[in-house]
C-alpha cells in the first residue's frame, strides 16, 4: 500500500481587475479558475500552481490551508 502524504493546500482570491492586463496574465488568471474580483479557488501546490501564481502575483492573494 502506498504512503498517503498530507497535500499542502493554497486559497487563491482575485483582488484585482485584468482589464489592461497583458493577455498572458488574462489567461494565466483563467487558467487558475478565477472568474472575477474577490472570486476564490483551492487548488494544490504544486511547482506549476506555485508558478502561475508567481506570474499574477500582483492580482492575486494566496493563503495557505
């Protein structure tokens, strides 16, 4: 049987517009599953999660579960 290991968790909440954004940021918002302003998703940190989020770092607030 494999070893279960806890998976860290991070909310990420938009805080700021993409409008007059560039459209890798547009999409890298998209990606992320964020819809709109003070909109929240979970996802797990993983190196890829971890890296878009450093990309839109400027529209978005991360908190660790």
């Amino acid at each position: 049987m494999a070893k279960k290991t806890k998976e860290k968790k991070i909310k990420i909440t938009q805080v700021r517009s993409v409008i007059g954004r560039p459209e890798n940021q547009r999409l890298t918002i998209k990606a992320l599953g964020l819809k709109r302003i003070n909109h929240s998703v979970e996802h797990t940190a993983t190196p890829q999660i971890k890296g878009m989020v450093n990309k839109v770092r400027h529209l978005v607030k991360v908190e660790e579960l």
